[in-house]
C-alpha cells in the first residue's frame, strides 16, 4: 500500500514538469490587490482589512503551498506573532500571545472546533486537520470572546476549509506528491474538483508514513519519532438564487504516535530521568487518534438590508487510545480511550445599514458528551482487566454551552473613523459523576455565565494608514479537564475540582497599519509598502493554576483560581517591494531586471512578556523573542520565485517553576538560534506546480522552547501538484 502512494507521488512530480514544459507561456493569473485584502472572522462576516481594528494574519492560495507544510500546525510557521512548540512529531500547538491550548479558540468554517475535554498546554488538536484540504487560514491575535465566547483569550485561529466553486460547467482531478529528508516523509494524495452554476463540489484523499526526525548538527536521528496518518476530505453544496447549501465532511487520522519527550532519553532535561538517556516510561502513545468533522451549512445573502445570514449545524468526534507502559511495572499495558462527541448549532444574521450601522447577531449551543473505558493487559498472558477507576474522565460526562451575541460598526466623518462595539452573553453547564471514583468529592453539576464587552476604534486619517485601538474582555469557562479530569502530567497526578470559577482577561491594544498599493498595473509587487505594529497589554484575573493538594491520602495537585498575572508585549511586521522606488533612480517601475519580475523584503518580530503577580514569578511557556526576514525575487508574473528566509529566536531565561521538572526545558534558559532556509517554486500554467523549501541549511542543532523533540537538521522538502 506504501509503496503505491510513493508511485503516485514520484508521477505527481513527473506529470507536473511534463505539462510545465508544454504550457510554460500561460501566465499565472493576477492575485487580489492588496488593498481589497478582507478578513472573515474578525467581525463575522466579510470585511476589508483596512477596516479591522484587530490584528490579523491571512494565509491562503499560493501562501499555503510555499509553506510546504506536512501538518496543520505548520502552515502558521514564520507567520507574525505565532510562535510554534511540538510536544512530539506529529503534534504542533501554536501560541498567540503567550497562550495556547484551550486558551486559543480553533475555528473550522468558522465552527468552534474546541471541545470540553482539551486540555490545558500545548496540546495536539490542531494537527488533526488535513493540511491539504485547507483553503484559507485567519488568525486572530487577541481576545475575541464578544463573536466567539470561551476560550478566544489569545486569539482565535479560523481554519477554512475548500468550498464548491459555482461557474459555468468545469471539472479537474489530480495528484500530489511530497517528500521530506529529515524524517524521510512520503506523503501523496488524489482530489477532484467539479463546478457548475448551481452545483459543486471537492473531494481529496491522501497518506503519509513519517520515518524518524534527524536533528541537527551531532543530535542524530530521534527515537519515537515515526508516525502515519492518512486523511479524507469532501465538501458537496448547491446554490440557488441567493441561496446556498453545503455539506462538509472530514475524516483524519494519526497511528502510533508517540509522546516523544516520555520514552526519549533525547531531552534537553536530563536530570528528570529515572537514568541518564533513559525515558520515563517504556512506551507512551496515541495507537491513534482519530478526528470526524461534519458541518451542514445554509446561507442566504441577499445585499440589502439583510446582507446575509446563515445556519450551521456540526457534528465532531474526536476518539484517544492511548497506551502506556510504565517502568515500574513493564510486564502490564495500560490501555486508556476516550470519545468526545460534540454537537453544534450557530445562527447569525447581518443587517446592514449603510454608514450608519452594520449589525451582527447571532446565537450558538453546543453539546458535548464523553465515553471513556480503561483497562489493564497482561503482557504476557495477554489477559485484560478493565479499570474503570483510572479513567481520564467518568463516563458519560457531559458539557453544554450556549451564546447570543450582537456587534456594530458605525462609520463616522465620511468613514475616515470607524467604532465597532458589541456585547456577548454566555452560559454553561458541566455535569459529572466524579464521585465514582472519589468519595470524598460530590459529584459535578456546575453552571456559569459570563457577559463579555468590547470596543474598538479604527482612525483613517488617509486611505493607506488606519490606527487602531481596541479595548476587550475575554474569558474562558472551566471546560471538563479542569473540573473532571484525572490525569498525569510532567508534576504529578492531577485530581478534580467540582468548584473552579472561570478565567478572566482585560485587553488593550494600540496599533496602527499602512499599505500602500502598487500603482502600476504591469508590475508584478502587489504592494508597494506594507507594515503593522501593535502594542498589547492583558490583565488576567481568577487564572487557573496548578496548586499541591491530598486526596484521599494521595499527594498531588488541582486547577484552582489562584492566578493573578499580566502579559503584554509588542508585534511588528513590514514589507516593502522595489517598484515605485525604481522610478527615483530614473529606471522603470513596472519591472526590476525584466518585465514582470518583482523583488521584495519582508520581516516580523514579536517579544512577549509574562508575569505571575500574586508569585511574583514568571508565568510558564512564555516564548521568547522571535523573527523572520526575508527576500523574495518573482518572476515570469509570478511564474517562479526564489526566497531567501532566516528565522531568529531569542534567548528566554525568564522560565516559570514548572519548567524545573519538565524535560522539555533546557536547565537555566532556552538557548536562542538562527536558522537559514530557502524557498522556491515553479508555476508554469494552472495545471501544475512545483516547490521546495530547504529549512535550516546550515544543519544547527537547536531546541524550540518546550519542544518534546529537538528540531531537525537540514531538510530538504520537495512537493509537486498536478491537474488535467
């Protein structure tokens, strides 16, 4: 079976340079204009960029290929203010400004893709999303709760997922291929597309078997580091009118992964381990993990006064079977699984009265309910006994949320001002017999409410330049890992807690944006100047802590509202493409060396900063300091570029108390490292593609902070993708 996608990927390459030389005359067709760049998420529906008071990431089309990513998680490598950790290979978990896990909302179609059971840290749930059925990707840094409720403290990630196309009757299927040198990644996939003016629809398929990570430098080649995953993709709708339907499933799947740091003697915290290179436990995997996405969707945009509204209806099921082997007691597999069914319902509607007021409503439930097993096998015998006592959750637990909302944008002084205002009301129930297994606690049936505001300000004092300022309040409920969970994690033994209180945030943000178009038609920059820079301030209240308790004479520790703490920091990013500036020399503007060539600088920074201030310490896994610079050079219209980049992460000596007895965590501080990669492409016609990305070419050994795996050494990716 393996050998046949490797088939298919080596003819995926060979097609793509076959049609590339028949057709290397048809121009890539022209992007969007940089000024006519709009954003979904941060208002609900369509808006332009300029008119955004957030700050905001786009990554689509080309972007996406260029990223050369295997997994979700690294399509946002390099992107402004997300700084990236992987627990093991096959897990990435982003964080926005100094948050991650359930502190960042995931969005797929704009569907909340959290659920009740995801914990606390990094963890690997957004790696469960099909890198290649993703059309777009929307990050929002910055509290979001007043559209998007719980969880949306340091940002919302919005995952868009491919759509039906309605046009007159056309078709395509086709290959892709990729490879990768550093874990030796075989990666290939089938998909199809078919549109006409009433019906659409996109389908893909693909697989891929991931050897071992190579580090750099003298680190070598990394055990527990080998995984598979295939994944299947299809979204069918019709439109009518003003009237659209569309049905989406997703099904993805990883096998044999290992949580790397638990069974590796390669970490950078030696002194953790039972011996000197030997991993904590003998073995410590997800056998698979398994994630099922389905999402019916009805929208009816009419360009009056009800410009659109829709109804989304959602099913997601994410399945965990984990085995462990502990040291302490080799001969017995600890066989855990847990499913979390979660059902969804959202509404939204957009009235737009001119300049006087764009308003958004909507409303949103969700329902999640937990099934957990566990049980003990006999290595030997191969005897099993079900242990229902160490479940991670009590079975049948369950999670119900529900939300109404209203935003307004007001345009004021001929729109060169713009206030956006709303407010958003929120209520909980968790339910939970954690009593089964612990006779001192009662059993969980919490409610919470939260009322969320927010008021933002965009000043246009001329077309290209907007100033920001945004004051929000974001919030976060407890969700079951907090209140149900029993668990182990790199401290101990985590017990319940049926009386946490949510999390709170107060947010301020100061920034301002500048893009300056390109003026000439025949030039291939699409823009001339860009650049965004924000400052940001979070208070945060009631944050949930890990505190040392005794249950039932057990020591160990609890979530409880102990945190009082502050982040802030600044981001920044700039572009600037040689085209205008040419004309200052007396040279032509629509071209650097020849006609249709472009040559551009680009580069970000972010630095955050975290304090504990009722500790008086540093709060965990705050990033360090971080950057990418880069020079591309496009030419032929965009035909093929060449782009140098170089990515820099600071030294972070600023370490929270967990850090000590974690392995993931350099003793002291993270060392800072520079790293130098280069990218290419070639696009000779709309029928195929070719990329490469060489990441790390001086082969540094280096260690992303908190990472279970140290990064790899030099990796050569190729990928190609061809369509008839």
């Amino acid at each position: 079976m393996k050998r046949n996608w490797l088939a298919v990927a080596g003819l995926s390459m060979l097609m793509a340079q076959a049609l590339a030389a028949q057709a290397a005359e048809e121009p890539k067709p022209e992007d969007e204009d940089a000024t006519d760049i709009t954003v979904v998420t941060p208002g609900g529906s369509e808006r332009k960029l300029m008119d955004t008071p957030d700050s905001v990431s786009v990554l689509e089309g080309r972007k996406l290929h260029e990223r050369q990513a295997g997994q979700a998680p690294d399509l946002l490598e390099g992107a402004a203010g997300v700084y990236l950790q992987h627990t093991g290979a096959g897990q990435g978990s982003p964080f926005l400004r100094g948050r991650t896990g359930k502190e960042i909302l995931l969005l797929v179609n704009g569907v909340r893709f959290n659920t009740s059971t995801f914990r606390s840290g990094p963890n690997q749930y957004f790696s469960s999303i099909d890198a290649d059925s993703i059309e777009r990707i929307e990050v929002i840094r910055g509290p979001s709760s007043v559209l998007y409720g719980s969880d949306a403290m340091g940002g919302v990630i919005n995952v868009i997922l491919k759509r039906p196309v309605y046009q007159d009757f056309e078709y395509s299927f086709g290959a892709r291929g990729r490879f990768q040198s550093a874990d030796r990644r075989k990666q290939g996939g089938l998909f199809g597309e078919i549109g006409t003016q009433n019906f659409g629809a996109v389908i893909n398929a693909s697989y891929a078997d991931v050897d071992e990570l190579v580090g750099g430098s003298s680190i070598g080649r990394q055990p527990f580091t080998a995984y598979e995953e295939w994944g299947a993709f299809g979204s069918f709708g019709a439109r009518f009118g003003e009237h659209t339907v569309t049905l989406t499933y997703s099904h993805f799947q990883q096998n044999d992964l290992s949580r790397t740091d638990a069974v590796s003697g390669i970490v950078p915290n030696q002194a953790v381990l039972p011996a000197p290179g030997v991993g904590q436990d003998l073995r410590r995997l997800f056998e698979w993990q398994v994630d099922d996405f389905a999402l019916a969707e009805w929208r009816w945009e009419t360009g009056g006064l009800l410009r659109e509204m829709f109804v989304d209806l959602s099913y997601h099921k994410q399945q965990e079977t984990q085995e462990r082997i502990r040291r302490s007691s080799a001969n017995r597999l600890e066989d855990s699984n847990f499913n979390t069914h979660s059902f969804g319902l959202k509404m939204q509607a957009v009235l737009d009265f001119a300049e006087w007021a764009v308003l958004t409503v909507g409303a949103e439930a969700n329902y999640d309910t937990v099934h957990t097993r566990s049980a003990d096998i006999n290595r030997t015998t191969d005897v099993q006994k079900n242990i229902d006592g160490r479940v991670q959750f009590p079975d049948w637990s369950n999670y119900a949320s529900f939300g109404i909302y209203a935003q307004n944008e007001t345009a004021l002084l001929n729109e060169a001002l713009l206030v956006r205002y709303g407010v958003r009301y929120s209520g909980f129930r968790a339910q939970s017999d954690v009593d089964t297994r612990y006779a001192q606690l009662d059993g969980i049936n919490a409610f919470f409410s939260d009322i969320t505001g927010a008021v933002a300000v965009v000043g246009r004092p001329i077309d290209e330049l907007n100033l920001t300022l945004n004051l929000a309040r974001g919030f976060r409920a407890p969700n079951l890992d907090d209140l149900a969970a029993s668990k182990a994690f790199g401290s101990g033994a985590q017990f319940p807690n049926p009386d946490v209180d949510p999390e709170t945030q107060y947010s301020v943000d100061v920034g301002a944006r500048l893009l300056i178009p390109t003026t000439d038609s025949k030039s291939a920059a699409p823009y001339e100047l860009m650049a965004h820079a924000v400052f940001f301030f979070n208070y945060l209240e009631d944050t949930l802590v890990n505190r040392p308790t005794t249950l039932e004479s057990v020591n160990g520790y609890r979530q409880e509202n102990w945190g009082r703490s502050r982040i802030f920091g600044v981001e920044a990013e700039a572009g600037f493409y040689l085209s205008q500036a040419l004309g200052w020399l007396g040279l032509p503007t629509d071209h650097v060396f020849f006609e249709g060539d472009a040559l551009g600088v680009h580069g970000n920074f972010t630095w955050t900063r975290g304090d504990n201030l009722k500790d008086e310490e540093p709060l965990n896994r705050i990033p360090p300091a971080f950057a990418e610079i880069s020079v591309r050079y496009e030419m032929l219209h965009g035909q093929v570029f060449l782009e140098q980049y170089t990515t820099i992460v600071g030294r972070q000596d600023q370490y929270g108390p967990q850090a000590a007895t974690d392995p993931r965590f350099t003793p002291g501080d993270a060392p800072g490292y520079v790293l130098f990669g280069m990218r290419a492409g070639w696009y000779p016609c709309r029928h195929a593609r070719l990329n490469l990305n060489i990441q790390n070419i001086g082969n540094r050994s280096y260690h992303p902070m908190g990472g279970g795996t140290y990064g790899s050494g030099t990796n050569v990716i190729l990928s190609g993708e061809v369509r008839w």
